[in-house]
C-alpha cells in the first residue's frame, strides 16, 4: 500500500523524493545480533528498577524463579526485593547484546502490571515489543471513564479478543494502564483504538477497519493501491437537542408605563353588584353555591356507579390464539441451550425435587418416541434402548421422591443423567443425518416444556459442584471410600451404587482442580471394587482403563515404583500403551519414593467439630437448659446455653409449622445462589462485594415484612426473648430482611464472622439499599431451624469448640459485637455440610441502629453482659 506523501514546504524540513526510498521486499526480517559480534561483553554496567503493587507479591515470588533463569540465560541479573516492593534487572560483565537490558526492563513492568510470566517472557524475543498506554488521565469524569474502559474489553471479553486477534498482541486492561504486547505493527494499532476509545469512538469502528484492511491485504493487485476508497469513513452527529420546557414564557412587549394597580376586593364587589347586597342575600348567595356544588358531586358520583352496569362493547376481531411451543425441531438451537446453560441446581435440594419430577415426563415421553419409531419398523439406536431399560429399573425403586434426594449418592446419580445420559440420547435422536419425524417432534415437544419449567438445562457445572459436595463429605466426615461409592453413608444406603463412569467423573474433575491425593484415593476404591467383582478379567478394557489412570495419579504423587506395580499384571497382555508406561514409571524410580500422607485440611478444628463434639465432659456438664424470662413476665424462652463466653444459645420452639410453610412457599419462588462478600480480594485489596463463591453452596431468598406483613409477628417474637429491636424499615432500618436459604448437595458454609466492620450512622458498601446504609454494623445473629435434618449440617463455632445441632422449630442466637461495640472474633462460625438430609434456615441479622437503649455499653472495654445462667 502507498502512503501518501506530504509534498508541501515544511520549516526546516527538505521535501522528499519518493524515487530516493527503498522499499522493503516482502518477508524481510531484521538480522540478529550474535554473541561473535560483541564477544568482549559491555564496557560498563546498567539496571533498571520497577515497583510492584502489594497484591502481586505472591505471584511474583512464585514465578521470580523462572524469571532469574530466563534473564540467565541472557546474562542479565534479576533482584526482587519484597521489603520495598521493588524488582531490579541489571547488566554482566558477560552481557553481550546491548539491547536485552531494555527488553528485561520491560519484562518487569508487564510483571508488575498483572501480565502473567507465560506472556510476559515473549517481550525477551526480537520482533516483539510492548507498550504501556495510560488511559486515567485521557477522562476526568470516573463513571465515564469506567463505561468507556468497560467497553474497550466487551461483554464477557469478546471486544478485547477481536483486537487481539486483529493485531496479534496480547492485551490486558488493568487499573488505569493498558498492557499492550506485540509485533511493533500491531502495537500501533492497539495504541490508536485504546486512545479513540477513550475519546468516546467505539471500538467497533477501528476493528471494522483492520478486518478490511486484513481482507485487502490478501490481494495481490490491491495491495501496492491506495485504500482510503475501500476503508468506511465514520462521521460523528451530536443530534442532541436541549430539552425544552413544558411552558414557554412569552416575553412582553417592553413599556415604560408601570403595571396596572390589582383590584381589591371591595372593587370586585361593586363591579359585580355584591356590594350592594345586604348581609341575608349574601348568605342566600353562598348556601345557593354551595347546594350547585354538591348537586355536581352527586351526579358524577352516580355517573361512576352507573358504569359498572353499562354492557361492554363486544369486540368483533377474533380472539388472539395462545402461544404454543413450537414443534419444528432446531437442533442447534435446542443443543445450544441444553450443553451452555449454568444453572445451579446442585446448589439447593428443592431445585433437585422439581428436576426429578421432570425426569418422569421425559421419560413417558421417551417411551411415546421408541414405541413410534418400532410401529413403523425403523432402526432404533441401541444407545436409547439401553438407557431406558436402565432408566426404567433405576426409576421403579426410587419410590419416595423426598427420601431420593435426601442421599448425595442419589443427587449425583440424578444430575450425571441429565448432563451425561440425556444428552447423548438427545445427539442419538437430533443426529445432523437423522430424519425428524413425527415421534422426534413430540419428545421435542416435551423436552422444550420441561426446559421451560426448570429455566435452563443442568450443565457440566452443576455435575462438578455434585462431584465437589462428595469430597467435601469424604473429607470432613471421614467416610469409608469403599462404602461411599456403593452408596453407604453412615447408615444410609443409596438406591444404587455409584457406576464406574460416575466415579470416574469425579476423578476427571480432581485431576482439573489439581488434588491428586483424593484422585488417587478414588481411583484405588474403584480398582478395589473391580477386583472384587465376579468375572473380573485383565483383558476388560474398562479395568485396563481404570489401572492405567491410578498408575497416573501415583505417579504424580512421586510413587513411580507403586504405579509400575500397578500394571505388572496387564503387562503379559502385550498391550504398548501398557508396556510403554510401565517402561516410563521404572525410568522414574527413584529412593525418595515411599508412601504419602493426606493433605493436612484447612480448619481441622472446623472439621473435628462437624463430626462431634469437641468439648471436654467437665466442660459440658457445666451447660445447662432452663426457661428464660422476657420482656412480657408470663412468657418464657426455652434456651439451651451451648456456650457461656461468648454466649451462643439454642432456643427452642420458637416458630410455629404455619410459618416454617409461610417462609418456604415464599422463598421457592424467589431463590438465587447464595453469594458473599470477600475481603481483600480485589485487585488492589479491596472487599468485593456479592461473589459467588464454593465456600458458601445454597440458594438465597430475602423476605421483608413491608411486603409480608404476616411476618411481623415473628419479629415481635425475638424482640420479646432477645429484647432487641428486629423491626424492618425502609430507611434506618433496626433489621436486615429474613434471609432464607436452602441448602444443596453437601451445603455448607465455611467459617467466616457475620460482623461487616460499618460504623453506625455512616455509609460504608456502597452497593448497600437504603434501608441499611446508616444501620451501622450486625449486633447480634439470629438463625430459625426449618427443618430437621438426618446427619450433618451443624452450626460450629471453632474459636471456642461450641456445636449447635439443628433441630426443627429452634433458633440460634448470639452477639457479634461487645458491649463496647467491638467485634467479637471468637464468633467465627460455619455450616458444616449436610450428609443425609435437606436443611433450610432463615437469619435474621439485628444492626446497631435502634439498641442505643436496649443494650448498653460496658463501663470497660472487656466487659461482659449479666445474662441468667439457670
């Protein structure tokens, strides 16, 4: 492409001649510098130094090795300093190309500005280059700019692909810089759009270009053409009008003479005659007025009840048809909302009632399609004949639906259907070569009314969380892996045992997250399993499958000499992905090779305390039950003490049946996944609020009482035994909502403290509404028990080895805050997994705002409150 060339008269600048340059042949390459060209190294030494933000010092520290043995290899010296915060590169005696301690200069400042080492360490080669564009100070307004910065990546990303795809850089939008990293080219490119962008161009415009210009670029004969014909031409309108106002005020006419004088009201009297009346003939006047004026009133107030007799007007157009579910099969369409959707549905157990209600209607439907497809004589896939005799065998003996779900075991039996099962009768019947038919359009038919009901289709994020709820329960609870995967847990047996497939999906998913013990643990018991099988055979595929991936997590642990054990005897098979591995771990032997200990858990008290308790005997004999007193004398609370310093209590039949069912039937029809809040998680340690996280597995409803006023009732009830304001308000509110949660497979919440560290009277989260923004921080929890459940699901507190079981119609309480308004770290607390069973709670948090009066501060900092002990 020919540029065009400025041929004016610049100052102090000569014209140019296009015949005096040189063009570039196609494909040339810049040559390299060699050692040979420099073998005496530099004449004197230079560095450069970087400051690194706090909250990539972890990283940093991780990946500092590899960056020391990249920078080696250039003989060029890296320091990293974590006191000050600082990383440092500088030049050998043996450095030999001038240029490499300017590319490792810019290596530390992609490092510092969250370009991971695996891009940054590109930087180092010849033809790429990178460039720091600074993008806080080209916008002034900080919501503009947030939009604006917010553009330039797109939704979920997809703008910010496009330019690197265009332009072959890697970029990474961080803070107020763009991290840019690439051939020199595209640097320019990437630099024009990020700085039109923050103009307020959109981004769309520059990439619409460079897909042009790629386009022209491929063509011989355009490409020695000028482009500016082929390239769109983008001209801004500011269309914008200032608004006008509802009512125009003329202007008068400009007189020197002064406004007329305004009538007083004795001269409206005698324009109007009045003034001459006397006093009875004006009173007559008045009462005649006001007699019209009622006379009015009656008549409209009649006209309104008329109207409810009139008949009304008979529309003569036909009545709009209802919508139906298309019966037209779109196969794409269809697969597309089945395999992308993200439902949560492992996350709460009443989502997993409905889905196996559904499963019935599919089922019947199914039926309806195999009996079709065999009346016309047409071949049946073999894949849906057996999974609807297994379906059918697996159905008969689920018998009561609610005990089904209440076992893990079954949970994941349902959501490995739906994700794994359904799904490939789904690609049997909708095959890209298979004929729709009519039976393929009524189980389509059904398919899309129970998608409708459900919302979306289980996906493989719902069978990971499952497979994450099983370790957890492996883990804290300690269960017997072999009974495990045959369906026991504790006393309670599973309608089927876990399928070599299922158990091998739960391996899948710890080789993804990177916990090689469990998966090694898993893959023994299904090995042990298979061993204990009748017809155990060597030459079984399945079993060769199995040995060869528990050879691979062994291997990974540093076992080389187990896992060649493992295969000694499949190796007279002759078998070459057999002899080659086994080949592979002998070579790998070495003497530290023994036996590994299980990872250490993160909270052992937390874990220790969901199984029992914890607490010695002494100490428990010292806890006592009796009826306490409140704020109304003939009424008394049933509190159990779990523990005295802090107290934590249990009182119990505190919430009638009626209510239980007036908060679950509210809270079905509301329920999202639970989220929370995570201090120092941002990218410059700042709390995120509202994530999504797996420390905390349920589904959330919020319940206010300005909505359901029949939920007032239970206020008054913990301001009677509490003596604490729980009154919900709109503004300066005493109360958070009733907080309803359901919990799903293997539900739990980890440990973590309920106080949020807001100061009374004063805005702190700014995503907070307003009838909490000045209520200051949670004084006190408050936790109704819905429901009983079969094992697991206990409320702990490990600080002080406290253990609230959940018991049906109680509630738990406490305080977060001492009497001096300091947070209480000893309430660190967590839900322990529920094993067998469905848990549903509802919290009521009580704010500082309006117990000015009702708990009053202690005269000293450590002070303790005097509450009955018997």
């Amino acid at each position: 492409m020919d540029f065009p060339v400025n041929k004016g008269k610049q100052k102090g600048k000569k014209p140019v001649n296009e015949e005096d340059l040189l063009e570039v042949p196609e494909g040339w390459k810049e040559p390299g510098i060699s050692k040979d060209q420099n073998p005496h190294g530099m004449v004197s030494e230079s560095s450069f130094a970087t400051l690194f933000p706090k909250y990539r010092e972890a990283y940093i520290n991780e990946c500092w090795p590899l960056v020391k043995k990249t920078l080696g290899d250039h003989n060029i010296k890296a320091e990293l300093d974590v006191v000050e915060g600082s990383m440092t590169v500088q030049t050998t005696r043996k450095t030999w190309d001038p240029y490499i301690i300017i590319k490792a200069r810019d290596l530390l400042k992609l490092l510092a500005r969250s370009v991971p080492y695996e891009q940054a360490i590109r930087v180092l080669e010849d033809d790429v280059a990178c460039d720091i564009i600074k993008i806080g100070s080209l916008t002034r307004n900080k919501e503009r700019f947030v939009k604006r910065r917010q553009r330039l990546i797109g939704p979920n990303g997809s703008t910010l692909k496009a330019i690197e795809i265009l332009t072959d850089c890697y970029v990474l939008v961080q803070g107020n810089t763009v991290s840019a990293l690439g051939p020199y080219k595209g640097l320019r490119e990437v630099r024009k759009i990020v700085e039109d962008t923050m103009k307020n161009i959109h981004p769309i415009y520059n990439i619409k270009t460079l897909m042009i210009k790629r386009e022209l670029a491929k063509d011989p004969e355009l490409r020695n053409e000028n482009w500016e014909r082929f390239l769109p031409k983008f001209k801004s309108k500011n269309i914008s009008k200032r608004k006008q106002p509802k009512k125009k005020r003329v202007k008068k006419p400009y007189t020197p003479f002064p406004p007329p004088q305004p009538e007083s009201k004795v001269d409206k009297e005698l324009a109007s005659g009045e003034y001459f009346l006397k006093p009875q003939q004006k009173k007559a006047k008045v009462q005649q007025e006001k007699k019209e004026k009622q006379l009015k009133a009656v008549q409209k107030s009649q006209e309104k009840r008329a109207k409810a007799f009139v008949a009304p007007k008979e529309d003569t157009a036909p009545p709009k048809k209802k919508q139906k579910v298309t019966e037209d099969v779109n196969v794409e369409e269809l697969k597309k909302k089945i395999k992308k959707s993200q439902t949560d549905l492992f996350s709460a157990i009443c989502k997993l009632q409905d889905l196996l209600r559904e499963e019935e209607k599919l089922q019947i439907s199914l039926n309806r399609y195999i009996s079709s497809i065999e009346e016309t004589g047409q071949t049946l896939p073999p894949g849906i004949t057996r999974f609807s005799e297994s379906l059918k065998i697996k159905r008969q003996t689920i018998g009561d639906s609610t005990r089904y779900i209440e076992h893990p075991v079954n949970d994941f039996h349902l959501l490995y259907r739906f994700v794994v099962d359904w799904q490939t009768v789904f690609d049997d019947i909708w095959c890209e070569h298979c004929e729709v038919t009519d039976a393929a359009k009524d189980f389509n038919f059904t398919v899309q009314l129970v998608t409708k009901r459900l919302g979306l289709w289980p996906s493989k994020y719902d069978l990971d969380g499952a497979s994450h709820a099983l370790l957890r329960l492996w883990k804290v609870y300690k269960l017997n892996l072999d009974d495990l995967i045959n369906g026991r847990v504790v006393n309670y047996t599973a309608d089927q045992p876990m399928s070599d497939d299922e158990v091998l999906a739960v391996t899948r998913y710890t080789d993804r997250v990177k916990d090689d013990y469990s998966e090694m643990k898993w893959l023994g018991a299904l090995y042990r399993r298979l061993q204990g099988q009748d017809g155990f055979s060597k030459n079984d595929s399945g079993v060769i499958r199995v040995a060869r991936a528990l050879a691979a997590s062994l291997y990974k642990l540093g076992l080389s000499k187990n896992a060649s054990l493992v295969l000694e005897p499949f190796q007279s098979l002759g078998n070459r992905g057999i002899l080659r591995d086994t080949a592979f771990y002998q070579s790998s032997i070495t003497n530290n090779n023994g036996s590994v200990t299980e990872p250490k858990p993160r909270d052992p008290m937390y874990e220790a305390l969901c199984r029992e308790d914890q607490k010695t005997p002494q100490e428990l004999s010292r806890l006592r039950c009796f009826w306490r007193e409140t704020l109304v004398p003939y009424y008394r609370g049933k509190e159990e003490v779990v523990n005295y310093e802090p107290r934590i209590s249990l009182f119990h039949d505190v919430i009638s049946p009626d209510y239980i069912n007036i908060l679950k039937s509210i809270a079905l029809k509301g329920f999202s996944r639970s989220t929370v809040f995570l201090e120092g998680s941002g990218p410059n340690g700042e709390t995120r609020y509202g994530q999504m996280d797996d420390v905390r597995v349920s589904q959330t409803c919020w319940i206010g009482t300005d909505e359901h006023r029949e939920l007032v009732r239970l206020e008054n009830r913990i301001k009677l035994i509490t003596g604490l304001s729980a009154t919900y308000k709109p503004f300066y509110s005493h109360s958070e909502k009733f907080q309803v949660l359901n919990y799903g497979v293997g539900g739990m919440y980890t440990v973590h403290h309920d106080y949020m560290r807001y100061p009374l009277g004063a805005p702190v989260n700014i995503l907070d509404s307003e009838d909490l923004r000045y209520s200051g921080d949670r004084i006190a929890t408050w936790m109704f028990y819905l429901n009983d459940v079969k094992a697991g699901g206990a409320t702990v507190f490990p600080e002080v080895k406290a253990r609230i079981p959940v018991a049906k119609g109680g509630a738990a309480f406490w305080y977060n805050l001492k009497l001096s308004g300091a947070e209480d770290p000893r309430t660190l607390h967590a839900g322990c997994p529920v094993l067998i069973g469905s848990k549903w709670v509802s919290n009521k948090w009580l704010r500082q705002e309006g117990q000015v009066f009702r708990r009053l501060c202690g005269l000293t900092e450590e002070a303790t409150e005097d509450l009955p002990t018997a």
